[in-house]
C-alpha cells in the first residue's frame, strides 16, 4: 500500500505538540454547576486534542500530527457538551459563539516537542451570558423501588445514559448524568442540554442502578437500548422498579416498646396482627406481590422474622426457637447477618449478627438496635427489626409451627438471663403453618368427539393434526391438586398464533380459592377436572392480531397454570407451575 504524503514527508514519524494555557474567569462571579468548559484543538474542521481544565483554569493539551513541520492550529474554548456534540461546537457548526486563538506555524517552540504558552485566555462576561442563554440544565426525577417488597432502594448511584443509534446498526450509550437515592430511594439527575445544537431534540435516555456493598459494586437494575426513553420531556419522572435482590429500608410495622416487654412484629410484610391462631396468614392486598385470593396462606421458604425488644429491657443476645406439631423446641440456626449504610464511605457495610456461641451457649443472635446500644452508635440498618432467617425446609417438614424467644444478658465475659424481659402475652409467641410441598399441574389427555358416523371419541396425542369442523368437541381432561389442601387456583388456556388465546374459555377452565371452597380447616386440595372445547361456539379475538372465528386453523398450545397459597412474607413460593401439550387444528 503507497503511503500517504503526510506520511512520506515524515518517514512515518509523528510530530509531537503541546499547548498550555490557563482560563481567565475574573469577571464571572460564580461558574455555575452545569457550566463546564472544554478547550479544544483544531485543523482543517478535525480535532487534534482536547482537555478540560483544572480547578485554577490551567490546562494542557497534548497531540499527534504527521507533518514533521508545524501547523497552524486554532484554539477553541466552549461549554463542555455530550461526546457526540463536541465536533460541532469545536467547528462552530452548532452556532454557538466560541473563545478562539490562531497559533501559528511561526510560534511554536522547539524541544522534546512542540509547545506553545498561550497564557491567559480571558472570557468576557458577554461571552459567558451567551453561553447560559443558549444552554439548560435539563433536570430527571425518579424513585427507585424493590419489586419483591415495594420498599425504596436507598443509597443507590442511578446512572442515566444518553442513546443514539448507529448508521451501521447498533446503539452508542454515553453517560450523561448521575444521581444518589436517598431514605426513600428518591433520585435527582441534572445535566446540561444545549438547545442551540437541536433545538427540536431532547434526550433519549436508559438507566442503570447500582449499589455498593462491602466496596464491591453490583448492577441490581440495567436497561438495554431496547429500553429507551425517547425524546425525554425535561422535569420528567421515572419509576424504577429493582427485580434483583437488593438492600432497603425496610421500615418495621410497629415502633419499638418503651418497656420491657418482648412481641414478634411481622414475617416479611405481614403483619403478626394478620395471622391467626393456626398459623395461617389473610394478607391484605395491599401488599406488594398478593392477590384477593391470598386467603388462608400457610409460610414457606425462607422467612424473615421480625420483631422488638423493648427500649428498657437489658437483653443484649437471644435464641429463636421452633417446635412442629407441640413437639420439643429446636434453635434456628441459620446464618443472619444485616447491613448499615457507611454515609462516610458511601457504602453498605455487612455485620453478622449470628449465630455465636457465648460462655457456652451457642445459636445467640443479635439485632442492629441491641449492637449499637452496646456499642454507643445509631446507624441506618437495612432491617431494623429482623430477628432471624429461617429457611423453613430445613425444619421438620409441613405442619403447624410455634415459635418463641429466650433472651439473654452478655457482660462481656458471662452470659446469664436478663433482669428486664417480659414477652408481650399477645404476640410473644406466634404460630406458622408451614407447607413447601409443591402443587400438581398435569394435562391428564385429550379426547376428541366428532360427528363423523362410525368414529368413536379418541384420545389425541400430542403433536397431532386435528380435522376440527362444526359439531366437534375437544375435552382436556386435568388435574390440579395440592395434597396438603393449600390450592390457590388454577388456569387452562388455549393458545395459538402470537400470544392469541380462546376467548372465552369453557366453564370449569379456571377457578380460584374463594368462599366456595373455604372449609373449618381451611383446605381445598382441588382435583381431577374436564372442560369442553366446542368447534362453533368461539367467535372472539384476544390479543393483537390474532383471528376472529370458531378456533381458527392454527398449532395449540394447551397451558395448565397451577398455583398455591404458600407464601414467604412477600409473594407466593409456587405462582405458577405449569404443564403443556401441543397439538394442530385443520378447520375442515
């Protein structure tokens, strides 16, 4: 390949150039936050170099250019704008009025490099009001939330990214802006927009949130470009909602007594107020991740225990113990730990809290409150209240479940029972219906009747190519059942095309745990159930695109959803087990 002629002047070599200088701001009071400035570079409508500068105005610029002899290169200070703008202002191609100075080829001074000294580059306060008029702090408001929990993500660094798609396909992500969530996971992003570059643009913008625990960061929330936010209306306010596991504040259902006195507040979001004697909770539906049907819930998984030691109480340690079924009391024993916001590192600090082994006694656990009232501090915890996590299908199996505190008075070198403890009578022991069997969901066969003479009902296979015509019938014979009598509900559709679906379905198709079912012992375990499918008598269309008229010829989906009422404080432990069968439809 010949060389270019910049190249054969050189012998390939590239010429080295500096230039310093410092910004001159002495008529302008106070530089305002969303005012930055970039000192740039340019030759022939490129830019060789450019950097901001420091805090005393200095700057240096450092570039490479082939010709072995110097150039002449003008010098241009502007506000600093996105990445993709930064060609325009530098070659005034946005409009916008601009600090410039012609070096010359005579100037430069010969060394190790080029160099030139500019000195001080005054702005002119004219200049300066140009430049605020024409550019606007573009502002972004949110909050960011747990799915899981509908609490807020406190302390978390929200980036936002500025999105252009690419000529050959793809996308450019910038970063444009960032902002810190506070106590109730409220977030406020500024970043300058300069309207004289497009004035009938606005940003287009994706998120990211992260926190940082224990001095590693972790993405706990991430939008692709698929995601984007176009043309974004300046003040606009978004809600970001955390899927991942994440730390918030979770704030306790009750304040903590002023007495002695010892009660259990809440597993997960509900309330002890909430479960009854038999250890079944009535959720209420305002809760994040529940249903009206979210009756009668048994527990199940690992649960968070919460509850409060009274302010008076000189308990500093306790143990946390279950018994199934009036059977003798076990410690839990699985690992707890909490986590406290460092507001001078800007980081989530993990504390075990148990479980220890003190003068002999093991399983002793303790709470944020008791830490720092021996420790003399007052930090903001993740959860205040949390007295223990216990993974119940390590426990003793499904069944009812009674669970109690004993507390204790750690002096540093002897434990021993605390002087001031009392446990609330109403909610010092509470009792929990755990079940973490798993609910049946089984498409049992499907029989198809039709009128053809001689042709007895038949069972069809999966994958089958149906002849369906007017007078035919299909039966899904099912089975939804929970042997415990924890059944939630259940659903069979009937699915084709692009998420198109048989509407309406057949009577016994779906039913859900309601006062139909409700027994003195709160069970319905559910069963063995059929439903019909008629050739002529489906005439509606749901969902975009699909067809009108009598289950159109197309390939099936039959999809049993099955689900339990079994919950772990947040949600259902088993929302949807599903079972399917496929099978084509030919209308003749």
């Amino acid at each position: 390949m010949a060389k270019s002629s910049d190249e054969t002047r050189t012998g390939g070599r590239a010429t080295k150039y500096t230039i310093t200088g410092r910004i001159d701001l002495s008529e302008i009071k106070e530089l305002p936050e969303e005012v930055r400035l970039r000192i740039y570079a340019v030759r022939d409508g490129k830019i060789l170099g450019t950097a901001e500068p420091k805090k005393d105005g200095s700057f240096s610029i450092e570039f490479v250019h082939p010709l072995e002899t110097p150039i002449g290169v003008n010098v241009v200070v502007a506000p600093e704008v996105p990445e993709k703008y930064r060609q325009n202002v530098a070659t005034k191609d946005a409009c916008m009025e601009t600090l410039e100075h012609h070096i010359s080829a005579l100037r430069w001074k010969k060394g190790e490099s080029y160099h030139v000294d500019l000195g001080a580059m005054h702005v002119s306060l004219p200049l300066f009001q140009h430049w605020v008029l024409w550019m606007r702090p573009f502002h972004v408001h949110g909050r960011v939330r747990c799915r899981k929990t509908g609490r807020p993500v406190p302390y978390a660094l929200v980036d936002a990214f500025e999105v252009d798609p690419l000529s050959g396909g793809g996308f450019r992500q910038d970063l444009i802006g960032s902002g810190v969530t506070n106590t109730c996971g409220n977030f406020h992003i500024t970043f300058p927009w300069f309207l004289v570059l497009l004035p009938q643009t606005r940003p287009d913008l994706i998120f990211r949130v992260s926190q940082k625990v224990d001095g590693a960061t972790k993405a706990i929330y991430s939008e692709d470009p698929t995601k984007t936010r176009w043309n974004m209306v300046d003040g606009t306010f978004v809600n970001l909602w955390v899927e991942d596991d994440c730390l918030t504040f979770n704030n306790p259902t009750t304040d903590r007594p002023g007495d002695c006195s010892f009660l259990f507040t809440r597993v997960g979001l509900i309330g002890v107020e909430h479960i009854d004697n038999d250890g079944y909770a009535d959720i209420p539906h305002s809760l994040s991740a529940f249903m009206p049907e979210d009756k009668d819930a048994p527990f199940g998984a690992t649960l968070h225990l919460c509850g409060w030691f009274g302010e008076s109480s000189d308990i500093t340690h306790y143990r946390i113990q279950y018994r199934k079924d009036g059977g003798p009391f076990k410690d839990i024993s699985d690992s707890l730990s909490n986590s406290y916001y460092d507001l001078s590192s800007g980081k989530w600090v993990t504390v075990s809290m148990g479980p220890f082994t003190l003068g002999g006694l093991q399983n002793l656990f303790t709470t944020p409150y008791l830490l720092d009232k021996m420790e003399g501090k007052h930090r903001p915890w993740w959860f205040p209240d949390l007295l223990a996590q216990w993974d119940t299908t390590k426990a003793d199996g499904d069944g009812r479940y009674t669970i109690r505190i004993l507390g204790y008075r750690w002096d540093g070198t002897t434990i021993s029972a605390p002087t001031c403890l009392v446990i609330e009578p109403t909610y010092g022991e509470i009792e929990l219906q755990i079940d973490n069997s798993r609910p049946e969901s089984k498409i049992l066969n499907l029989i198809l009747a039709t009128q053809t003479p001689g042709t007895p009902p038949h069972v069809v296979q999966p994958c089958d190519i149906l002849e369906f015509k007017a007078g035919d019938s299909l039966t899904v014979h099912f089975r939804a059942y929970d042997a415990n009598g924890h059944l939630c509900g259940y659903q069979l559709d009937a699915m084709y095309g692009h998420n198109c679906r048989v509407t309406p379905a057949p009577a016994g198709a779906s039913d859900q745990y309601d006062p139909t079912h409700l027994t003195p012992a709160k069970k319905w375990q559910g069963g063995n159930f059929a439903t019909i499918y008629l050739a002529s008598s489906y005439g509606m269309a749901d969902g975009e695109g699909c067809i009108a008229g009598n289950m159109p010829s197309c390939a099936y989906q039959f999809r049993l959803g099955v689900w339990k009422r079994t919950n772990n404080g947040y949600g259902r432990i088993y929302p949807w087990v599903e079972d399917t069968t496929h099978v084509t439809i030919e209308r003749a």
